[in-house]
C-alpha cells in the first residue's frame, strides 16, 4: 500500500486507518440495489414537488376569485348563497389538499427509510475488525489527528471553522504555519473572481523562485490579463499594447504564444470572439490558472498539493473494501493465524497511479520492503533482491541466484537507487 506524500508540516495516517464509510459487502450488486431504492425516493420526491405546486395554485386562484367577487360586488350586493358555497368549496378543497400532501409525504418518509434498510441489508457498516483499536489511543496520534484536521480546513479556506477546532480541541497552531494558508486563501478567492491583481503581485515578489521551479505561472498570469483586456473591445488597444511589455522577459521561454497574442490584436476592431482567436476568450482557463497557482504555491511553501488528510481518506475509501472482503474470507476459512498483527496488512493493496508519490520496492525473498539501511541490490544476473537477502543466501564467499540460479561473487552486487 503506497504512503502519501510526507514532508515537513504533512502527517501520514497508518496504512490500516481507514475511513468509517458504508463498503460493498460482495460486488457491485448491491450498489445498484440501493441505487434503485434511491432512485424510487428521488422520483416521488419530484413528483411531490410537482404536484404540490399545481395543486396550491388551483388554491390560489380559488381564493383570487372570491377575493375579487367581494372587492367588485362588496357584501350587500353579493348574493350571499352562492359566495358561501364558494368559500365552504374552498375550504373543502383546502383542507383535501392538506391531507393528501401529508399523505404522500408521509409516503416519501417510508420510501426513504427503505433506502436506510437497503443500505444495511447490503452494506457492512462494522469496519472494527479492520482497524486497530489503539491507532488514536495516545495524546500525541490524537494531536496528529486534529493539526491534520486544522490543516485541511485551512486548506479549504475554512478559516473559522478551523479556528473553533483549535479552541476546542486545544490545539495551538503556530502563526507561521497559518500565515502561508491565509495568503493562499486570498490570492485563490480572488482568482475565483477572475482578479488577477493578488496573483500578480505575489508571482512578480516570487519570480526568481518561480523560475527555479521551472514555472510558467507569471506569464500565464499576464497572458490571462491580456486576454481579459481583449475581451474589452477595441477600447482597450493602446492599454494591451502597453501591456505586451510584460512578456518581454518570458520571450525566449513562450515565443509561440506571444505570437499568437499579439496576433489577435489585428481583429480586435471586429472582435476577437467572432476571429480565428477566439479560443483565447476560453473559460476553462481561469480553473486551469487556479490549479496552477496552487501547485506552484505549494511548491513554494514546502507543501502537497494536496491535502493529506483527502489523500488518505482516498486511500481508505479504496483500501477499505479489500480489507472487508479479506476479512471475509478469513472468518470463512477459519485462518485467524494469518492477520495477526493490524498494523500490517496481509496483501498488497494497489491504490492506483493517482496515490503514487515515490517508488517502493518489496524484497521477492523475504517479502519485506526496502529502506536505507536495507536497500535493494541488483545481481549480475540484472535480478534484485535486498541486502539482506543477499547476506541470508551468500555461503562460503558465492552467491547463487535464487531465480536464475546465475552463481556470482555478491560483492559484484550493486545497490539500486530509485
């Protein structure tokens, strides 16, 4: 099962911590069973909503009605007989109404609590077996827990919330780990609301770290100003030609590009909507820029890109069915013996390209996972195996490949480093 990113502000989740969610208890099958239930309960709600409106506007009109005979007629010239039978047929359909919203409301209940019954006829909501039961038992894991929490919702820009959580948990964080988050925080808000100005400001005091990087945020936040001034109309010429000159220095690096900008400037009288540029008025680009700013920002502050606390809640959600099924068989086949320890898991759990963060390498002999000081050794014979191994399985000065079997000297062997 591969970690998720570790540096210096991230934490890492035990690999057997998973994430309290309802999991499949054999295939698919079930999914798609709740999923009809769900269905039933969404289409009878639409249905309700429907109905209901039609049926309070006939109301209304019917109260209009009586409403403008007695501002028209007035009382004393209203015949009386016909307007009580009016209103008495009002009140009738009114209180028709009421009971027959109730009644099917009280149907829309049942058909969700079918849905309740479905999911713990199919689910496994018991996950216990699975996870261990001392991961948050000491005052430093539970610490962990909640920073990583804190951490998340300053991520998210859930300022307060993450504020209350520190009250209440009494978790102190240290102004300069906040501070980073809070500036993020604001130059995204703004870029949501496509003001570049924020963003701007902080690639140009950045711009020789950005650079170190590699990055292309600065030009492709002047370009994104650029185009926003072309999108103004010919009003805006002589301002985005004074403009340009902020991509002088990123010539050599988007020459293309530049090209391509300046251009669209020859069609801005008839507009560039309506010119073979108009791809550069693409909306996508402000999400694109979003996502760029906060790699890169990230790769400033030391940080993942994303939140370690969503990595392994990812990873839990993928892990845990395994986990479950494996269970399953275990309690089937009567083999308590072979998880014995819960801070390891009995197989490997592949999480997808997605959760790969560094390469990880398993010892085909002793099925153990490589570290510094038992790194992987490649052969002669171009197989590998760890040091250990390769210690375990050298007699009398010779070596003899376990998989070849290629005899060779094991001080021919090479460490590996990925």
């Amino acid at each position: 099962m591969n970690k998720g990113e570790i540096n210096q502000q991230d934490r890492f989740f035990p690999s057997c911590v998973c994430v309290c969610v309802c999991v499949p208890a054999s295939s698919m099958e079930q999914c798609a069973c709740v999923e009809r239930e769900l269905e039933k309960v969404l289409h009878r709600f639409v249905m309700y909503g429907h109905q209901s409106e039609e049926r309070l506007d006939e109301l209304l009109r019917s109260v209009c009605e009586i409403r403008a005979q007695l501002v028209a007629f007035g009382v004393q010239d209203a015949d009386l007989s016909v307007l009580s039978q009016n209103m008495t047929q009002c009140c009738k359909n009114i209180k028709e109404t009421v009971q027959m919203l109730a009644s099917r409301h009280k149907d829309i209940h049942g058909s969700v609590s079918k849905v309740g019954k479905a999911i713990d006829r199919n689910f496994d909501a018991e996950i216990s077996a699975v996870v261990a039961e001392t991961v948050w038992d000491t005052a430093e894991r539970q610490k962990y827990l909640s920073e990583s929490i804190v951490e998340h919702l300053y991520r998210q820009g859930m300022l307060s919330v993450a504020e209350d959580l520190c009250q209440e948990s009494g978790v102190v964080i240290d102004m300069s780990m906040k501070q980073p988050f809070l500036e993020l925080n604001r130059i995204l808000e703004a870029l949501r609301m496509q003001d570049l100005r924020p963003a701007l400001e902080w690639a140009v005091s950045n711009r020789q770290r950005l650079l170190e990087l590699n990055s292309s945020l600065e030009f492709k936040l002047h370009r994104l100003y650029f185009i926003s001034l072309l999108s103004g109309g010919i009003g805006n010429q002589m301002e985005a030609l004074q403009y340009a000159r902020h991509f002088q220095p990123f010539a050599s690096q988007h020459q293309r590009d530049i090209q391509i900008l300046m251009g669209s400037l020859v069609y801005l009288r008839h507009g560039i909507e309506n010119s073979p540029y108009r791809s550069l008025l693409e909306t996508n680009q402000w999400a694109e820029i979003c996502n760029i700013f906060t790699r890169d920002a990230c790769a400033l502050l030391g940080l993942s890109v994303e939140s370690p606390l969503s990595v392994s809640f990812a990873s839990g959600c993928m892990a845990l069915p395994v986990l479950m099924n494996i269970k399953q068989v275990i309690e089937q086949r009567q083999c308590s013996g072979v998880w014995t320890h819960k801070d390891e898991l009995p197989i490997e759990i592949d999480l997808g390209k997605k959760c790969w963060y560094h390469s990880v390498f398993a010892c085909p002999i002793l099925r153990q996972q490589t570290s510094e000081s038992n790194p992987p050794m490649k052969l002669i014979c171009g197989h590998v195996i760890s040091r250990d191994a390769l210690n375990k399985l050298t007699n009398a000065g010779k070596l003899k490949c376990p998989y070849c079997p290629m005899e060779q000297n094991p001080s021919h062997a090479k460490q590996i480093y990925f």
